[in-house]
C-alpha cells in the first residue's frame, strides 16, 4: 500500500475514521496497532504505527520506553485535565472576560504603562478627521504658494504639463520662473483629474480653468510658454508659445538611431543590416538586465543592478546595454545562475557582438548623459539644448570620418568601424527632423547666454531668429546719447584718413544695450553661471535683463510632472482606492508643496 503521512494518519485516528480501525493489542491492552484501509485490495492492511485508544496518540511500535512514558505521564496528565474541565463550567465561558474582569486589567495596564489617559484618549481623532484636517492644511498651503508666485504670472511664469493615468487620468501642472535673486524655481501647481479627455483644447481648458481658480486672470494665464512632450503641441493655439521637451526629442532621436524613420528608410537601407544588429543588442542587453533583477542570488552579487527593463521607454534598451558593459565581470562570475535564455543572451552579446557593442556606445553614450543632465533642473538648461544638438551633429560628422578623438590606441581594435559609420549616417539623418521642432525662444536663450552670444557655430538666419525674438521683447529704449570725440587736426590727411578708417566714427546716436551686451568681453575661462552673469548685470542692462529673466526661465523638459505620477502612486496606495479623484488632488499636490516650502507647515 501506499505509505501515508503521519500528520493525516493522525487526523483520521482522532476523529475515528472509518479508515482506520484498531487491530491487535500491543505491549498494553490501550495501546493497540494502526490498521488503514486500502482502496486498491478492499483491506485494512498494518500501518506500522500504534495508537493510545484513551487519547489516540499515534506512537511508533518500535522497541524503546516511550510508550511506557506516554502511558504514565503524558496521557494520565491529559485523562486529569480532562476530568477537571468536566467538572467545572464550559471551557468557552470560562475564557469570557466579564466586565468588571476587563475593567481591573484596563486600569491596571494604564496605570502601569506609558500609553495614552482618558484625557488623551477621548482626543485622539478619527481617521475622517484626520482626512479632512489633511486636506484643509493642503489647500491652505496650496493658497499660500499660489498667491506668492501670482506676482510672476503674465511676464515670467512658465508652465510644465504633462498627461498620466492612475486610476483615472490625471493632468500634472508645475510652474517654472527664476525670481529676484535668479534662481530657478520649479512649483508644483496642480494634479488634476482630466477626465474630459487629451486634446490640446480640452488640456488648454483643463490649464486655465484650474490656474483661474488660484485666482490668477486668463489674460495673464495664456501670456505662459508651456513646456510639454509632442502629443500636446496643439497647446501652442492656446497659450505664448510651445516649448517642445527636449527629453522626449533626445529619446526620440536615439530611437530613431535605430530605427529609422519612414523619411530615412530609403536613404540608410545601405546600412540597415548593422542597424538592425544593433538594435538586436538593445533587446539582449533587456532580457540579460531582466534575469539579473529576478534573481536574488544574482542581485547580492552585484555592487549596483542594472537599468530595469522598460519596453515603453526609447533609450531604455541603450540604458540596459551600458550597464552590462560595465558590469561584464561581476556578471560573469553569476551568470551560471541564470535561466538559459539569459545565458544565451550572454554568450551572444560577449562571445558574438561585443565589437558592436562597444561600437554603439561609442556613438551613443552621450544621448545618455544629455538626457540625464536636463532631468536635473536645479539650475537654467534652455541656452544648452540648441548647442547640444550641434555638438551631436559635429561628433556625429567626426566619427564618419575617422576620427575617434576619446579612443585610446589599444581600443581601437575593439570598435567596429561599420557600426560606427551606421549610427553616425543615422544620427545625421535624424537630427534635423527634431532640431526644427525647437522654437525662437531656444535661439534667444543661446544669444543671451555670454559663453555662445556669437553664434559661431549657427547661421546668419538663426542669429536673426534670436535677436528678432529678443527685439520684440524688449521696450522702446532710452537712447543715451554718445559725445563724439573731437578732431584734433584738421589737416588734409586727417580728413581723408577719418574717410578710409575702419573704425566708424560716432555720429552722436547711442549704442542699445543689444549692441553694448554684444561687444562686452567675456572671459572663456570663468566658471560664472548664465543666472550670476545677469544677477550681475541688472544695472548694466536693465531692459535686457527683463528679457532674460523671462526668457531663461523657460525650462525645456516636463520631466518633473513624471516624477509627480511616482509619488502620488505611492501617495495613493491600496488604502485610499476609494479616495475620492478630488481629494487625492490635494492629498498628492499637498505632499508635494510642504516637502518643497516646509517652512509653510503649522
């Protein structure tokens, strides 16, 4: 028969089981042998085990003195309590605690212990309370921030949108202003419901009636630029102007590295084999990363883990391939550990394509690093993006040409050159299709920069777009007028040579402050900001430094409304499902302004 587990033969001996039945009698005429029934041959066949028939203890019929303790100790102390419990009241009452009982030990741990009094007691409120006491402490925060900042709106406020769905979907709104002191600040300003739906209209309407209800006027609501990804370009019918986020566009561009856009198709297919390669390596690079982070064995091993796995995030594949490049040695001593998908992943990427690897690195890490340094917004970013795009295109052009200028000589054998030619024709073919989606304003923030206020590396039409933008900003000047030097000689030959100079001469009329900021030398080596240069200039060009004030204070990536999304998930977790969408608006922007203005806090 088939051998049984103690834990169930047990069970059907206390409760007498008709599969069970005692047989013979052992060494006593109460401890009898363990018969059970077998289905197969229609038998009680030997268990091998004995049983107590007064407390049906299953006890083992090998030779030895435990039966003989069972029978004197153990079982005569259970037959006693047994005889005892059915001489006094039922066992369920006598474990009811009657009132009075409960009273003496209330007042006796109260007495004894650290914990709260009747005073304290009756005070501590219910969770309603503390609900509606949160939400009152939120909206007077909230009404705080947005009348300190209401100053701002209409001439440098700029907002930062951006869409996202928890239960319902929700509208993340941040406002972003250098104040008088030019420092960045970024103000979280509401996290709505938006259930309306996500057209630029219905967004636009979402925007303005909430931004209303602050108390702010629409006149000066729409004078805003707005900051936010390319599915809400259409905002730009609604307010200043839009600002296209440079994070999405630098994702964008290192996605269609890859895989080019229809437009491209015709003119890389020469090199859409070693494309296709390389995104073949982002997919290896995923599946390793994703092993490695499901297996806790493999995760102690590691000094940092890799980048998770996202198949909704472009540069993620990019991300995941950096990391296990540079974690190549500590993944080798644990990658027996790993299923054999995430082994075959392995070999093929080290063993078949660690060449293009290398190579994809090469001309894509800094997509990375750009991405990495505008989703930090401490400090002003908008005067870098154009230059970030112009320095892609000449490193692009540098590597298809040969020249890999951060290569040390010992590496170069490790790079494939067709890799790098691929993403590099690539990288050139996509640039444009995003760098036109940037606007004047990003032109104006260059020129106003004093490190790049010349422009050398853009055309005659860019500068115009600039300076035409920072003209149309700027007021009606007051000319200071200029006194013009006399001549000292009014021989023949000064005359004539006052004609032919070089240097015109002053006719009386005044240099603007455009011109005067322009001829200002700058020192290429100073580590001053853009914000300490016009802190420092407030007096110099006081028309100007309005402009540059709401001109930097555009922030060029809505990547912070994103991070809103994280927070309020783990704000509003399976304890507040049933919160209502309204309330957890204040549950979520309230969290957000008092870690931001903890000084606001009672």
């Amino acid at each position: 028969m088939e051998k049984i587990d103690e834990k169930t033969l047990k069970r059907l001996v206390a409760r007498q089981d008709d599969k069970v039945k005692m047989g013979d009698e052992l060494s006593r005429p109460d401890y009898r042998r363990v018969l059970l029934f077998n289905e197969t041959t229609k038998e009680f066949e030997d268990t091998e085990k004995g049983a107590c028939t007064k407390c049906w203890t299953i006890l083992s019929i090998q030779a030895g003195n435990h039966v003989t303790r069972h029978f004197e100790k153990t079982c005569r102390k259970r037959t006693k309590e047994e005889s005892e419990k059915s001489a006094s009241e039922p066992e369920v009452k006598s474990r009811k605690m009657t009132g009075i009982s409960f009273g003496f030990v209330y007042l006796t741990v109260s007495s004894t212990s650290s914990g709260y009094g009747d005073a304290a007691t009756s005070q501590l409120p219910c969770r309603n309370t503390i609900q509606k006491s949160s939400e009152l402490l939120a909206k007077e925060i909230v009404k705080k921030v947005t009348d300190n900042v209401k100053k701002f709106v209409g001439n440098r406020m700029n907002l930062l949108v951006d869409h996202g769905k928890l239960v319902v979907n929700y509208l993340s709104i941040f406002g972003s202003f250098l104040n008088d002191d030019m420092k960045l600040e970024i103000v979280p300003l509401a996290f709505m419901p938006c259930l309306d739906g996500k057209s630029g209209r219905e967004t636009a309407n979402c925007i303005i009636e909430k931004l209303q209800s602050f108390g702010w006027l629409e006149e000066d609501i729409v004078k805003c630029s707005i900051t936010a990804d390319g599915a809400l370009s259409t905002l730009s019918a609604f307010f200043e102007s839009y600002i296209r986020c440079v994070n999405h566009s630098l994702n964008l561009v290192a996605q269609h590295m890859v895989v080019p856009l229809d437009a491209h198709s015709l003119e890389l297919l020469p090199v859409s084999k070693q494309l296709e390669k390389v995104a073949r390596l982002f997919k290896l690079a995923q599946i390793i990363s994703g092993g490695l982070r499901g297996n806790v064995y493999a995760c102690q091993n590691l000094s940092r883990l890799p980048a998770l796995p996202i198949e909704t995030r472009w540069m993620n594949g990019l991300k995941c391939l950096k990391d296990i490049i540079i974690l190549s040695d500590e993944i080798s001593l644990v990658i027996g550990m790993l299923p054999t998908k995430v082994r075959s992943a392995h070999h093929e990427l080290f063993n078949e394509s660690l060449k293009v690897a290398k190579s994809t690195l090469l001309v894509m890490e800094p997509l990375l690093d750009y991405n990495q340094l505008y989703q930090t917004q401490s400090e002003v970013t908008l005067h870098l993006v154009l230059p970030t795009y112009k320095l892609l295109e000449t490193r692009f052009n540098s590597l298809l040409s040969g020249k890999f200028d951060d290569v040390s000589l010992h590496d170069l054998d490790s790079i494939c050159s067709e890799t790098v030619d691929a993403l590099s024709r690539s990288g050139l073919a996509v640039l444009p299709h995003y760098y036109r989606e940037f606007d004047s304003v990003h032109f104006a923030a260059v020129y106003l920069s004093p490190k790049t206020k010349k422009m050398l590396s853009f055309s005659c039409s860019e500068r115009q777009k600039a300076k035409s933008y920072i003209l149309s900003l700027l007021p009606q000047e007051i000319h200071l007028p200029v006194t013009p030097k006399p001549i000292k000689s009014s021989s023949s030959v000064s005359k004539l040579l006052s004609l032919v100079s070089d240097m015109s001469e002053s006719n009386g009329e005044t240099t603007s402050e455009l011109e005067r900021y322009e001829s200002e030398h700058v020192d290429a080596l100073s580590n001053e900001s853009v914000e300490d240069y016009w802190k420092s200039r407030k007096n110099v060009y006081p028309h100007l430094f309005d402009v540059a004030l709401k001109v930097l204070s555009v922030v060029p990536s809505e990547s912070v409304c994103e991070s809103a999304f994280s927070q309020a998930s783990f704000l509003l977790d399976k304890r507040r499902t049933r919160l209502s969408y309204l309330k957890a608006e204040y549950v979520v922007l309230g969290t957000q302004l008092a870690n931001k203005y903890p000084e606001l806090l009672p």
